[in-house]
C-alpha cells in the first residue's frame, strides 16, 4: 500500500497538471500517467537540457515550452524535438508567457524566459500548468504561444528526501541534486529545498574549449495560518558560470573536421582558456497570499522581486581581427572555390599554405600567447592595450505584484480577474574584464580616430571623464539604464452549456519606459547622458474559443484573438548605446491569432489535428551589425515588420496493447515575413540616421525546423520503460542578413536589374533524421524506489543536421569610395564568399544521459 | 543550509586568474647569429638590383641585426615595417598586421635572410616575398621563420649593442641608401592644402594613389621633391593642415626620385602636440 501512495505521489509530483477541456479524466489511461514518471523525469532532464535554452549569445536559441497535457501534439514535442531546438509554431520565445504563482516572470525588457535560470532545481520546477493558446486557464490573458505557470508552493512539493545522480556527455558531464520536503504539517507548516550542481571541465565538455559551473538552489516556506490564509515565501537561484560555443561556417568545420569546431577558445601558457564564458545569477524572491475568501472564490496574490545578473566576456580588439575563424585565414579567401565569374583572387600558394595552417590546432584557436605579448610589447612603449576581454553586463532589478480572483459562479462556470504591475530597471553596461597583459586603453571610440583626433571629444565614449584611461573592472563603451513599467489588467469567463466549452477573455495594460545614460557620447553630447523623454504606450487584446464535443470521443475546438502589444524596451530605442533616441515609427504590435482543431479520443486511440493561422502587422525588431558599405558599425531598427505564422500540427497516440503505444507527431508550418521592411539605421561613425527599404519579404523564420515528424513507440511493463522513437527534421533556415537585403547594398551587389532586386535566397540548414532512445527501471531498496534512466540520443550519429545558424552580416564586395567622398559607390568583389559562408551550429552526435534518483 | 552552504564553498571559478604566459610567442626562438651583414653592407650587395627595380633571392647566410624604427601602429605604414641599424635603414614588407603590436619602436631583431628576396620598388630597397612574380610582401608565416625577436637579458651570442632610433634632418640630396628607411626630421616646410585642408581627406577633394594623399612638401630642408604621404586609413589622417610652416618626422622613402615621408603616429606631426 505505502509503495503504491509513494508511486503515486511520485506519479503526480512529475506529471504536469492536466488541464483537459473535453477530456474525462478516466478517458487518460492510467498506465500512462503512472509509468509517465520514468519518460517524465527523462522528458525533463532533456526539456532542460541548457545548451537548448537560450544560453547562446549568438542566435536566439530558447524553445517554448508548450506541455499542455490536452493535446498529444504539445505534450510531447518539448521532449521529442528539443534537442533541434524546436520552437512552437515558429515564434519567438518572446510570445511564450511563463508564471511563477501567478505573477509573470518573462524578461520585462524582451519578453523571453530563459528555462535555463531555473535549471537545476529540477524537483522544484515539476508542478506547472500548461496551456496552448486557446485553453483558458486561471491566471493569465493567454499567449499566442502558450503559457505556463509554476507552483512553487511548499505544500505542493513531495515530501521525502530525493537523491539524485546523472552523468551525460553533454555540456555538462555530472549533475547531482538533492531535495527534501516536509510535506504539510498538522501545524500548517511546509518546508521544501533543493540544491542541484552541474558540472564539466575543459576535458570532459562535449564541446571542446566548454566549461559548464553552475549551482542551483530553492527553498519554499508555507504557512496555512487557517482554512482562508496561507502564505508562502520562495526563494531560488542558479548562480552559473560557463563556457559558450560558437557557430561556424562549413569551411571552418571541414578543415577542423569537426561538426562542433567552436573558435571561442585557445591556448594560454598550454592550458585551454575559453574567451566565451558567462556569469549569471538571478536571486529570486516570491511571497504569495493565498485567501479562501469562500468555497467558491479565492484570491491569490504574489509579490515578485529579481535582482539579476548577467554577464558575458568576448574578445575585443582595437586592430587586426584576431579571432581564429576570421575570414581572411580561410583558404576560400585566397582562392575563389565557387567558380564564379569575376576579378577574384587564384592564389593556390596561398589557399594551401591556409589549409596547411589550419590542420594546427593552435592556429585555429585563438593564440592568448600572442595576444599577451602584443599588450606588453606596447607597455613598453606606453600604448593602448589592443587586446582584452569585455564583459557585456545585462542586469535586471524586476518587482512584479499580480493578484488573481477566481469565482467559480457555478459548477460550470468560472469567471477570474487579475493585475500585473510591473517595474524593471535594465542595466547595460560593459567593462574590461581583462586586458591581457596590458596596462591600460582609453576610453574612446576607435571607429572615429582618424576623421577625429584621438583626443577630440568627437571620439569619447564619455565626454564627462575626457581622455579617460581605463584599467581592469572600469566601465567603458557605454552605460545606460532602461527603465519600463507595466500595469496589465485581465479577465476570463469561461463557461460548459451541453456540448460547448467556451472561454472568452480580454486584457488591457499600459507602458511607459525610459533610458537613464551614465556616459556622455562624443557623437551626442546633449542627447546621451541623463533621462530620455517617457514613451507610453497602450495596449489590449480580446481571445476566444469553443471545444464542441460531438460525441463518441469526437471534439472541434476553435479560437480566434487580436491582440494589441506594446515594442518591448529591448526595440523601443534607435541606438541605446550611444544616445536616448526613441526609434522612429515605433508602435503597437497587432496580432490576430486563429484556430481550428479536430479531436477523437477513445480508449486505444488519441487524435489531435490542429490548423492555425497568425498574422502580427508593425512588429518592431532591432539589430546592430558592422556594415561593410558603410566601413562603420550600425544600429538598425525594423518597424512595421509583418509576419505570418500558419500549419498543421498532428499528434497521435495508439495502445497498441496494455504495455505498448505507438505516438506519432507531425507539423508541417510556414513562418515568414510577408512584406519588405522599412529600416532606419544609423552609422556608429558619424551618429547620422538613414532609411531605407530591406527586401525580407518572404524570409522565414529561423532555428527551427519547420517541418517535423516523429514515430514512436512506448513499451511498459512491470518496472521497465523502454522507449524508440526516430525524428525527422526539414526546412531549417538560418537567420537571414538584414544587412544583405538593404535596398542600396543589393544594388551595390549588382543585385538591381531593370527595376527588379535579385534578392539572395535565405540560407538553409540541413535536416536529417535523428534515432533517440530511452530505458528505464524502478527498483526498490531498503524499500524505498530508485530510478534508473537512460538515454540515449542520435543513435546513428547524424552530426550533420543543422540546429541553428545564421547569414553573416558582411558583404561580397568591399566598398573604395563611400557615399561621403561624394563620388558614386564603387566597389571591388571580394573572393570569400559572404553569402556561401553562414555560421551553423550542429546537433551534436550520439549523446547519452544517465539518470539514477533515489527517495527515501 | 549546511548543504547549501557547503556546495557554495565547493564550486569554485573556472575561468580564474590567468598568468601572464611566459616566452616570446612571436618568431623563430630557435635562430642564433651567424654571419653579420649591415644594412649598408646589403644594399650595396643588392644595388643594382634595387636600382633596376628588380629583385633577386637571398642565398648567402647573412644575419641582419637591427631596430625597428617605424610601422602600422599609427595604421599609416601599411603591412611595412621599417628597420635601421648603425649604417642605414630598409623597408621590409611583411603580409600581416599589427605588426606595431608585436614590434613596437625600439624593438631589436635578428633577421635571417637567407631565402628572403631583396629589391628595388620605384628605386626603394625592400626585403620581402614573390608576389605575382613580382617583390612584394612575404607571408606572415614566412615572417616569423626568419625573425628573432631580441630582447633584455638575452644571452651575450643574441644581445648586440644598443641601436638607438635617431632621427638625422633630411636632406634632399642626399641618395636612397644614405637616407632611406632612417627616420628623418624636416622643419621649416609648409604642407599643400589642396581640397579639404586635412592630412589625408577621403571626401573626393584631393586625388587618392593606392588610398593615400601625396602632399607636396615645400621650404624648409624639403627641397623639390618631397611629399608626406598619408594613408586615408591613418589614424592621424584628419590632422588639420597650419597654415604656417611646420616641423614633421617620419620615415624617408624613395619612390622614382621623389622622397615620400611617412610620419608613423600623429606625434610625428610635431604641431599637434
């Protein structure tokens, strides 16, 4: 009896809430639900899986995490496709809204929710409620892209010691974690904590040249004071430091004959030394009222409060490029390998001298050796430092109350209400992490020390401090704060009259934001330092759906919504690193969100088909590039950005018999931008603000696969889970260049004939199929169950699928006489090829992970 | 707590404090000195084929000893590095940058030069590599086979006498091999202010040849043929020109008959300062 409460409590700690809509409860087979522990806690330990989420710098790699249990189509894809980075229907991260007790948790400043800052309290993080975009739910305006709210309630965690062991070879090679809970006492208490670490050194990353650190903790107090008040404090953090990997061109892989050649790191005094290493730690507090106010109403209330930090090194450099994946060290830059027509370089010395450089490993990773002794070289003669390591510093001070009440009118019939106010300061700030030997460099803008003098205020970063000489730790570059302030109110109805469950529900907030600046730009004297102006901003939305049960296992659900939602700060200025300028034109995102969908579930048998369409018009996104045409690093602002996102998504699962099901999924999806773009960019250089047309019409979403199909088979019996599934992946595209489709670089490219742009195609990854596997066991000893999981990933080792990427941002020609000589823009090709050569990441090759917990 | 306590004392930093690496990641540590040959001595070696503008291969086993006394570091000598020793000075053209970085000003080296190529550009003595079949730069790679960098404390074989970077004035009249690659100083001399009135002007207003500005040099000790010549990518290039006569450093470079005088950084362009 005890072994079956503690499978239970095992089985529903690790099972996401159900939230079915049509769905009998009894219609869930309860062989599923009960061997789901074992595929739950793998499921999780991949879901997690922090390479995926959102810790690269380079591409915007964060998944959303979709898990509503109603459809077999999303409560299985975050497990099944994880691993190539899969995004929901294409969308950003951004337009996934994640809760903790019901106060939103997203970044205030760009929306997204990293999952990796709570990574490693695993056994904390269990107890979520998951919805797709048009199921109601109790505590939010739903997202286009679902939402999910955590319950970190000490009284919902399990009581009991866990242990729990894992080894895996990916970019951590050990994790151990440990929880305990109380359970709720007769006296009203609850008590729940964990602490995780995770763990890999430069020997045993997957990833050469990565590290992996990172600690992770929670503790949760509640307090049932009576049968209406319960308060509870949670507190929880993941203080992290790691090693990042980069993407790479296909050259670079090729003469690296590597999949996963990462040019981040070199060798320093013979020792391995990443120049990618970010640090980051977001203590969180979350204290939550809950009040009874009777059986049928309750009021929750949280108060949320981040004081997160967040950095990451790069190498930077104030002369010749010395990272080792520079273009001009590869052998295509000396030799033109694409057969094209044209006054190209055929220098065969050359390119194989470059191929012969590259066999040694020192040359293709960055020589710290060389860098050191170039900085003490020019101490000597009191120079500027030309090498060091920047930290970029994103930090975050976010207070967020919500409160929620929820009347439950009838049995049927529920009816809530709920606010969010919201206060964040985001602090962006770099410093010099490590000048590399050096002893000093000023404080200036390098990109204008020629057309200024190098003490020209022109060319400070800080006219405030002057020539500023700056030493390790000292901020320079720029330092600003942005300010945003949210009040977002909700209501939803939702309603069961005979066949139909509906749900309507609408929101309506405001915004107002600010830049602080901490430095004077030379470029900006009077429009830098101090508080911009505030931008307000209104917005809202209304959504809708039915579930219409047929009969017989047989539902149609339908949703439509619009929605209004205001640029995020992260958009919201032209250049927030050297001035307080808004971007122009900025305004409301409009989105309209619909859906169709068809279900039929019977006892052996599970179906969902579902079709959606979204369309968001004047979306706004920002970028910052060097700009080949301009010979100047830019800042660029896309407004009135339109964008479709529409396809068909099946999941299917069949019990074949008792033991064994068979779940197939399948999407097929579009997620492109549907007309060309306005952009207004300006130059680094001479502070001057242009617009023009980018030809993105037709781009297409990227780092997802676009086309997914999945077969698997379940196989349960007595204590064993085995689990085979083999996934197949197509239309990845990499992030297109903006920079490559500017209507003036196109006809710089010879791009422009007879009136028509020949725009360059999107680049593409490749797809491929992947074969994952997964066994498991529960044994008992000292009659308490241990867990045994293993997984295994890409069984037939396909290194050769492409999880991400993007275009680089440079040109194939290189401009002789800019715009501002007054003459007409000429140009000269290039022989490396820009547009053949975008950086990829790949999916790893066979990988493993080996699960063992233990509750006692 | 206790836990959370200890796994705070056990995880400790993996990115730590990095030492500073010891030796000279830069060249040929391996060459040790043979056979002494002096800049003046080389160029007489070479002279007709400098003066021909043609260029032939090293192959005796001579070892130069000399001081770096100009290069990119003000980005105005592009991928040239300029060395001296007691008796003259000469171009050595080297594909690569931050060169400045590596061999600042002052910097002592030993060159072998045995399998390096020497000759004349526009009657400029330059040591370099083939290039289109032609003298051009070397490979950086090739660079660093023939290059000792010599530094305080070396062994007595390796360490030579100071060299110091001396300026001498310039003088007209004086030939390529007397005068070239040495760091010369001109005073009195006014700068042309054609087009827009700053050392090099990417604006279209002045002509360009290879991106430089050719600005005739007159007064002075320019005599008639001498023109500072300034890169568009200097970092010294926007300088505005006086009016008034001037006094400028720089290295003196010959190109068929006209001394060209590259300042290095902007405090070569004395009035700046």
């Amino acid at each position: 009896m005890k072994k079956k409460q503690l499978l239970l409590v095992f089985a529903f700690m690790v099972t996401p809430q159900i939230h079915a809509q049509f769905y009998d409860a009894a219609e869930v087979d309860s062989l599923s639900v009960a061997g789901g522990n074992l595929q739950t806690d793998g499921a999780d330990e991949f879901t997690f899986t922090e390479s995926q989420l959102g810790e690269n710098d380079d591409v915007t790699s964060d998944v959303i995490h979709v898990g509503s249990s109603s459809n077999i189509y999303t409560s299985q894809i975050g497990w099944a496709w994880s691993s190539m980075w899969f995004k929901f229907r294409a969308l950003d991260n951004a337009y996934n809204d994640v809760y903790m007790n019901g106060v939103q948790v997203n970044n205030p400043e760009n929306g997204r929710f990293t999952y990796s800052t709570i990574g490693g309290m695993n056994d904390a993080t269990r107890n979520r409620d998951d919805v797709s975009p048009f199921e109601s739910n109790s505590y939010s305006f739903n997202s286009m892209g679902g939402s999910s709210n955590y319950d970190f309630r000490a009284s919902s965690m399990p009581a009991g010691h866990k242990v729990t062991l894992s080894g895996a070879n990916r970019n951590y090679t050990l994790r151990g974690m440990y929880s305990y809970g109380t359970g709720l006492s007769k006296d009203g208490w609850a008590f729940f904590g964990t602490v995780g670490y995770r763990w890999a050194n430069m020997r045993t990353a997957a990833i050469k040249g990565t590290f992996y650190n990172s600690l992770a903790y929670f503790l949760s107090a509640q307090k049932v004071i009576n049968d209406q008040h319960s308060l509870n404090l949670a507190v929880w953090g993941s203080p992290t430091e790691r090693a990042t990997a980069g993407a790479s061109t296909d050259e670079a892989n090729w003469l690296a004959n590597s999949y996963q050649y990462n040019p981040y790191w070199g060798y320093q005094g013979g020792k391995k030394r990443a120049s990618r290493v970010v640090n980051t730690f977001e203590p969180s507090v979350l204290l939550t009222w809950d009040y009874k106010i009777k059986d049928e109403m309750k009021l929750t209330t949280s108060a949320f409060f981040k004081c997160a930090k967040y950095s990451s090194t790069r190498l930077n450099y104030n002369g010749t490029n010395p990272h080792p994946d520079y273009w001009k060290r590869f052998p295509s830059y000396n030799y033109d390998v694409w057969g094209r027509e044209g006054d190209y370089n055929y220098d065969n010395a050359a390119f194989w001298l470059a191929y012969d450089n590259w066999q040694d490993e020192s040359y293709r990773q960055i020589n710290f050796d060389e860098l050191y002794f170039a900085n003490t070289q020019l101490n000597k003669i009191g120079a500027d430092a030309i090498y060091w390591i920047e930290a970029r510093h994103n930090n975050h001070l976010v207070t967020n109350l919500a409160s929620t009440y929820e009347w439950n009118i009838k049995k049927d019939a529920k009816w809530r209400v709920g606010m969010q106010i919201l206060s964040n300061r985001g602090s962006h700030y770099k410093t010099i992490d490590d000048l590399l030997g050096g002893e000093f460099f000023h404080n200036t803008n390098t990109y204008l020390v020629g057309d200024y003098t190098e003490t020209a205020s022109e060319a400070m970063y800080d006219v405030n401090h002057g020539y500023q000489k700056l030493i390790e730790g000292d901020r320079y570059g720029y330092d600003y704060d942005l300010w945003n302030q949210d009040v977002k109110l909700w209501t939803g109805f939702s309603i069961d009259r005979d066949i139909l469950h509906s749900f309507v529900t609408a929101k309506m907030g405001g915004r107002r934001m600010w830049r602080e600046g901490f430095m004077r730009n030379g470029l900006f004297q009077d429009n830098s330092y101090g508080k911009s102006g505030k931008a307000h901003f209104l917005d809202g939305g209304l959504k809708m759906g039915s579930t219409i049960n047929l009969g017989k296992g047989h539902a149609v659900t339908v949703g439509i919504g619009y929605e209004l939602r205001a640029p995020n700060a992260s958009v919201a200025f032209m250049c927030p690193e050297m001035n307080n300028d808004y971007a122009q034109d900025l305004d409301n995102e409009k989105v309209l969100t619909t859906e169709l969908g068809y279900a039929l579930a019977t006892k052996w048998f599970r179906l969902n088909l579902t079709g959606y369409y979204y369309k968001i018009n004047d979306a706004n996104e920002w970028q910052q590039f060097y700009n080949d045409d301009i010979n100047s690093f830019s800042y660029n602002s896309l407004t009135g950005v339109n964008r479709e996102y529409y396809g068909v998504e099946l999941g299917l699962r069949v019990q074949l018999t008792t033991n064994l099901n068979l779940v197939a999924l399948g999407t097929y999806s579009e997620a492109k931008y549907i007309d060309d773009t306005q952009v207004n960019w300006m130059s680094s250089t001479t502070g001057e603000l242009h617009q023009e047309l980018c030809h993105n019409k037709g781009m297409r979403q990227s780092g997802t696969p676009l086309a997914a199909a999945s077969l698997g088979l379940n196989y349960r019996i007595k204590r064993w889970y085995l689990n085979l599934a083999g996934n197949y992946y197509d239309r990845i595209y990499l992030s297109y260049s903006t920079n490559m489709r500017y209507e003036k670089n196109l006809q710089n490219a010879g791009r422009y004939h007879a009136g028509e742009y020949d725009v360059p195609a999107q680049a593409k990854g490749n797809g491929g199929f992947m074969l994952d596997a997964s066994i498991g066991r529960q044994f008992y000893v000292a009659h308490h169950p241990l867990s045994v999981n293993l997984q295994l990933c890409n069984l037939t080792n396909r290194r050769n699928i492409t999880t991400g990427g993007y275009e680089q941002s440079r040109s194939n020609y290189s401009v002789t006489e800019t715009e501002n000589s007054g003459t007409e823009v000429t140009t000269k090709p290039r022989t490396y090829n820009f547009e053949k050569n975008a950086k990829k990441f790949y999916a790893q090759g066979f990988n493993f992970l080996l699960n063992l917990n233990y509750r006692f | 707590m206790a836990l959370l306590a200890g796994a705070f004392v056990f995880v400790s930093c993996q990115d730590g404090d990095w030492d500073v690496p010891e030796g000279i990641p830069y060249g040929n540590n391996s060459l040790e000195a043979g056979t002494p040959v002096t800049i003046a001595e080389l160029q007489s070696k070479y002279a007709n084929v400098i003066s021909s503008d043609n260029y032939k291969q090293i192959t005796d086993d001579l070892w130069l000893r000399c001081v770096v006394n100009g290069n990119d570091y003000g980005d105005n000598l592009y991928k040239q590095l300029s060395v001296q020793d007691e008796t003259g000075g000469i171009i050595i053209g080297i594909n690569g940058s931050d060169q400045g970085a590596f061999m600042p000003v002052g910097q002592k080296l030993l060159i072998s030069l045995k399998d390096l190529y020497i000759g004349g550009y526009g009657n400029q003595a330059q040591i370099g590599g083939l290039y289109n079949g032609g003298l051009g730069r070397m490979e950086i790679s090739e660079w660093k086979k023939h290059v000792r960098l010599i530094m305080d404390g070396m062994s007595e074989a390796l360490a030579f006498g100071t060299i110091k970077v001396d300026t001498i004035d310039f003088d007209a009249n004086k030939t390529m091999a007397q005068q070239a690659g040495r760091v010369v100083r001109l005073s009195g001399v006014t700068i042309s202010r054609d087009g827009t009135p700053i050392i090099a002007p990417d604006d279209g207003s002045v002509s360009l040849v290879s991106n430089c500005v050719n600005r005739t040099l007159s007064g002075g000790n320019a005599g008639s043929k001498c023109v500072l010549r300034t890169s568009t990518y200097a970092a010294f290039k926007g300088v505005a020109i006086p009016t008034t006569p001037v006094e400028l450093y720089g290295i003196a470079t010959i190109y068929r008959g006209t001394w060209q005088i590259l300042a290095r950084t902007q405090s070569d362009l004395t009035w700046t300062k």
